[in-house]
C-alpha cells in the first residue's frame, strides 16, 4: 500500500510543495527543527531534534506563509503565465508540506496522545487551508485563462500535463460552485476531515483494547514457544501477569487463527476481530461511518456527481461506477464458488477427525494449513524459519532490486530515528550515485496503525532538486529478545510487495513535484508493487534468502516447489474475502444523502447478500467498522483498486518471463517506461508505452484460478 496514513499536504490539497528553505521563518519558530529544511542528507528527518510540541506552531505559520504565497500568486498584476502561476505554486508552501510530512508518517508509524490531539486539531484546519487555495475565484481564474489556451503555450509535455491536472484539480474542488455552494462545501470538507481522523483513531484504540487475553498457556497450543512467550509479556506489560494476550492485526483474519488447536479460543479470536468499532462504548464507528458516508454523499451532488464513488471514479483509470461494478460483479460468483468448494474440502477434514461441527470462520485458516498439509505435503511452519527477516530484507528485497536495476545498499547507523527497532539505508544508483535514502520500520507497535504501506518523508523533484526519502512500514510481530524474527510466506511478499512502492518512490525522474513518484491514480499505484512480488518466489531470488536461520541450509528444491504448486490454493477464499470489502466500499459510496440507512450492521449484511458474497465461513477483509481503506479517506470508493492494478501486474508478469525475467535490460526497460515517469502522463498511457498494448484480463483470471481449468 502507498502512503495510506498519509495526510500530507500535497495528498490533501493536491498541490505539491518545495523541501527547500524560506528565507526568514517567523521568529515564533526560533529553534524549531521544522522551520527550515534538514541539514542531514537529502533533508532526511532530525527525528532526534522533532518534538511533539514543534509542530502547532509550525502548523500554523506554515499555513500563513503558503496563504501569503498564493496571495501573491492570485493578485499578481502580470497576466498569468505557466511560471508566475503554476510553477508558483509548485514551489508553494515549503514549510507547511515539510510539517505535514512529517507529521502525517510520524503519527501513523509511532503515535501518542499528544500526537492524535493534534491530528484531531488540525485535520479540520488543513482541509480549511485546502479550500482557501482552491476555491480561490482569482487563482482559478489565472489557471483557466492558461488551461484555456493550453495549446498555444508550447509547453513540453509534462508542463503541459501539469497545467491540465492543476485545472482538473481546481475544478473537482469546487472551484466553478457559486459562493454560496463553496461555503457549503466547505463545510461538510471540514465534516469529513474531522470525522475521518475519529474514525482513524478509534480502530487502533479499538484493535488495542480487542485484544484477546486468554488464562493459561495450554489455551494458546499450536503457537511456538517464542510467540508463548511474547503473549505472555505483552499480557504483563497491560498489568495482567500470568495471563496471556494475543494481539489483533487490523484484517478480520488473524495470523493465530492458523495454528491455535482450541477451537474455543479460535472462535473467541474470530469474535473480538468482527466485533470491533460496534461494541459500543467509546470506540465505536457505527455513528461515524454514517456520517462519513452522508456527509461525502452531500460533497458529491453539491459537486453535481450521482454518489461519491462516481465522484471519485472519475480520476482514476476506471473512471466510472460502472467499470467498476462490472469487474467486481464478474468475478464475484466464481469466487464464492470456489470459496464453497474449498470450505466442502475443510469440512470434510474436520467429519474425517469426527469434529461435530460446520467449519466456521474462525476455523478456516487452521483447516486450511491441514488441507494443504495432505494436499502438498507441507504446512505454513516448514516455511518460516527460512524466512529469517534480515535474509529476507537483505538477500531478498534488495538482492532482487539489485539484479533487476543495479542498485546498491548500505546500512547506516549515523542517522536519528524515532524508533530504536528502525533501519536506514543509502541507496545507489548503478553508477554508484546516491539514489535515495531508505527507511525499513518493520515491527508492530500498539501505537502503530495496522497493515504495510510506504510514505515519502521527501520527494524526489529536479524543480526543486530533491531526492526521495522513502518509508516501508510492516508489521510484524517482535519477537523476545535473542529470538530470531521468522515471517510468514504473507509477510514474505508483503515485504517485496511495499518495496515495489519504495522503488516507485525512489526511480521517481520528474520535473514537477505534483507528479513525484507513487502521484498517480490510486487504482495504478498497487500495481508496480503488485509486480514486485514476484521476486520473492523466483528461483535465484528465493536461492538466495531462504536459508534455514540455524544451519543455513537453502530451502529444500520439493518445499519450494510445494509453495509453487500451491499457489492457486485458497484463492476462493482471498478472492472472496477482498471482494465483499471492495463490494462494501463501492455499496456505501454509491449511495446518495436520501439512501444513507440508519443501522451499519444491518446494511452491511443486506449488502453482502445482495452481492452474492454472504458467505458466513469467508466474512469480509474489513468489516465496515474498521475499515480504514474506506472511511479514513485513502481509498475510499477504490478498494478495488488492488484487483484493478493487479490485471496490470498479472499482465506484467507474463511480459518478464516472456523476457528472461531477472534481466538487467528488463528492469532498465520497465524502469525508463513506467517507474521513473510517476505522474507525468495519463496511467493507461504509461502502461501502454511499456507492454506495447493495453492489459489483458486472461493472465489475472488464471493467476486467482478463476478460469475453470
């Protein structure tokens, strides 16, 4: 995922904004380590001198300054021209994006109360900021007047696309509503910012406070030692010595849910996952969901759109409901299919053990891994301990990026960071120039937000002569200390996976910061990480990093080809589960203010059922109470932009084997066509431009076997 707790300024507005230094920061900023750029290499974060009371202030002077720029911009008596008014704008606000930016990575990777108080604070104040620029009549009226006679500026080609999303922008913000209607939009902006952030906030305070606690270390059976051991500390740590607590990620599956023998305590797991955001209490979205989606639903017809996902779906490469709809809906009742077929082979291990009962969703992971047991002659644990993370990080991600591209990696250890667990490496180009600066935050923390996701601290730009800092965040579970960090096949690929975003941050060559890196359509911007993935299982690739972390020994050839052969396996399932929630997504969103119902709960399960994916054993990948995805404002109306990147990756990845796969001139190519042009011309353009011809949809049905083979 790419910057989804990102509330940066440039996501948020839509501008982009210069790292470099404002000439005079105001004196309340004397000694503030926010008021002028870095002095560490490419302006990298002095995480060490940021305090949580540096960033009100610099918030707020921040914001005046871009005001004051804009001011400029708006009232200059010259007639507008692309540099006084759009590159102006480009280079605008250098303090506010470099607060924000910080901010923004910092409060979702290493949260407190001071800091959530202050995202609470200015959520509603920056999406006033946002309105004061783009609903501006007299800076609208100088980029009109330009976009107007676009044709005539002989602009290059990526000044030109500059101009036309800057217009496109202005005008999805409500830059053509009369007064009246721009009063009121920004009202309900300032509605849904206040309301995305509760919501944010509540799912990780909900997800903390869901934590399953259990009594005896015979109920968690199944579980190794170490991660024994790690429950029955973080248990202590909550003051409930002796007893033993099983943390939540943010999916409604759980990762313990595969191994836990108890079926009691599965079900219990299973329960407390679904269960969040409406158990009352103070925690609970219920209420907050339903004004999210009424308050959106208003923000799309005062826009003159049907609903907010047609709203939405207009700048993507979907660009409608309907496009939408139609993928989603094709592929929904052969998912459930296999889904059905796969839960008859659970239940028929379970009736073959005299069970007595119907597999339930709390059992599906753990029958899974026994029906892949009997069915490949392995379960997941035979992976993990050649799963080693600094192995899979360095000899895998890297050793990949460096046969494909050339570039090279060095840890350094002089740079501050905000967490001891957090790595930092320099990375070079092949020619041996520094590239970028690389930041690996891979351990959960209960004031981190759930899930993997990649941000920009800066953003590489040769307006503004900077050079990407890039973040990959996962969240795996820590380990005691002296105990080896062992990942899952999942969180295997979700680490190449976040670095295929990293490598789109950092291969990043554009002029304008607006189209920096991952600044792209949110239903594109999975895919080049999406195709990243597969180095994890290439031959070489895998050769080289999964090597058992006692003995070294390399993975044994008929494991890997278990793996390989397995692949297929459990796709109803995964296709089903990111279904329901993409349905979800698109169902709340394609609603208007008259339609908004009065029970979540209720609504939901009318959904699923009238979406043909009401299937009890599979429940959604998010339930609508914490769905972050949706209702925190990253990918609300377009979930569904995974499976829409995914055709393009599935396509993608016949292109490489087509090729040779691990090929220098492949990486190069794919690099030159795709990954450094970032935002710089339309999304289809650019894939077009690599693969030769638009994507096809054959390779991504066989990859979900979903082609009736």
């Amino acid at each position: 995922m790419s910057r989804p707790q990102m509330l940066v300024v440039a996501a948020a507005l839509g501008l982009a904004f210069s790292q470099t230094v404002l000439a005079a920061p105001a004196a309340a900023l004397a000694g503030n380590p926010l008021a002028t750029a870095s002095t560490l290499p490419f302006h990298y974060p002095a995480f060490d001198k940021i305090k949580d009371e540096h960033f009100l202030p610099a918030y707020a002077e921040g914001m005046r300054q871009q005001l004051k720029e804009i001011d400029v911009i708006a009232n200059n008596k010259k007639p507008a021209t692309f540099d006084n008014t759009i590159v102006a704008m480009e280079k605008s606000g250098a303090l506010l994006t470099r607060v924000q930016t910080t901010f923004g990575n910092l409060q979702g990777a290493n949260t407190n109360d001071k800091l959530d108080a202050i995202d609470s604070e200015m959520s509603p104040k920056l999406a006033a900021h946002g309105d004061a620029i783009y609903l501006n009549p007299k800076l609208y009226a100088r980029v009109k007047a330009l976009y107007d006679k676009r044709d005539s500026l002989k602009l290059d080609a990526e000044s030109k696309h500059l101009l036309e999303r800057y217009h496109t922008d202005f005008v999805r913000a409500g830059a053509k509503l009369s007064a009246a209607d721009k009063e009121k939009l920004k009202a309900i902006n300032g509605v849904i910012a206040t309301l995305q952030t509760t919501f944010t906030q509540n799912v990780l305070k909900e997800t903390n406070a869901s934590a399953l606690v259990v009594d005896t270390r015979e109920e968690l059976a199944g579980m190794s030692d170490a991660e024994i051991d790690a429950a029955a500390a973080a248990a202590k740590a909550k003051g409930k010595d002796g007893k033993f607590l099983v943390a939540l990620v943010n999916t409604s599956g759980q990762p313990p849910l595969a191994v836990l023998k108890n079926r009691a305590v599965r079900s219990r797991l299973m329960a407390v996952s679904l269960a969040r955001g409406a158990n009352g209490g103070e925690f609970d979205n219920r209420q907050v969901v339903l004004k999210i989606a009424k308050a959106r639903a208003e923000k799309a017809t005062l826009l003159g759109y049907e609903n907010y996902a047609a709203y939405s779906l207009e700048d993507q490469t979907a660009h409608d409901t309907g496009a939408v709809n139609k993928l989603l809906g094709e592929l929904a009742k052969p998912a459930v299919n296999n889904a059905r077929k796969e839960a008859a082979d659970l239940q028929a291990v379970v009736d073959a053990d005299k069970g007595g009962f119907k597999i339930e969703a709390g059992d599906w992971a753990y029958y899974t891994d026994k029906v892949r047991a009997q069915r490949f002659a392995f379960d997941e644990n035979q992976l993990k301990p050649y799963f080693e993370l600094d192995n899979v990080l360095i000899n895998g991600v890297f050793y990949a990026a460096t046969k494909l591209y050339g570039i090279t990696f060095k840890e350094r250890k002089d740079l501050p960071v905000y967490n001891p667990d957090v790595r930092v490496f320099d990375v070079f180009d092949a020619d041996g120039k520094q590239l970028a600066i690389f930041i690996a935050d891979m351990y959960a923390r209960s004031n981190k937000q759930g899930g993997a996701w990649m941000n920009e601290y800066i953003s590489q730009s040769t307006l503004l002569g900077t050079k990407s800092v890039v973040a990959n965040h996962l969240n795996i579970p820590k380990p005691p200390a002296g105990e080896p960090t062992l990942l899952t096949y999942d969180e295997v690929k979700t680490a190449f996976h976040e670095f295929g975003h990293a490598l789109h941050g950092m291969f990043s060559n554009v002029k304008y910061p607006r189209f920096s890196g991952t600044s792209v359509p949110r239903d594109f911007v999975e895919y080049p990480s999406q195709v990243n993935e597969m180095w994890a299982v290439w031959p070489e690739v895998l050769a080289n990093y999964a090597k058992h972390y006692k003995t070294g020994a390399p993975m044994p050839k008929e494991l890997l080809d278990k793996v390989i052969a397995s692949k297929k396996f459990n796709q109803g399932f995964m296709t089903t589960e990111y279904l329901a929630a993409s349905l979800l997504d698109q169902r709340w969103h394609q609603l208007t203010p008259a339609q908004i119902p009065t029970d979540v709960l209720a609504f939901e399960a009318q959904s699923l059922k009238d979406m043909g994916v009401d299937f009890a054993p599979v429940p959604p990948r998010y339930r609508t109470t914490y769905f972050s995805h949706s209702f925190s404002g990253g990918y609300s109306a377009g979930y569904y932009a995974y499976l829409w990147s995914e055709k393009l990756d599935a396509d993608t990845v016949e292109w490489f084997k087509e090729k040779g796969g691990l090929k220098r001139e492949n990486g190069d190519w794919f690099r030159a066509k795709l990954l450094s042009r970032g935002g710089t011309d339309d999304a289809m353009n650019l894939f077009h431009n690599f693969r030769g011809r638009d994507p096809v949809i054959e390779p991504l049905l066989e990859r979900r076997g979903l082609t009736g083979k």
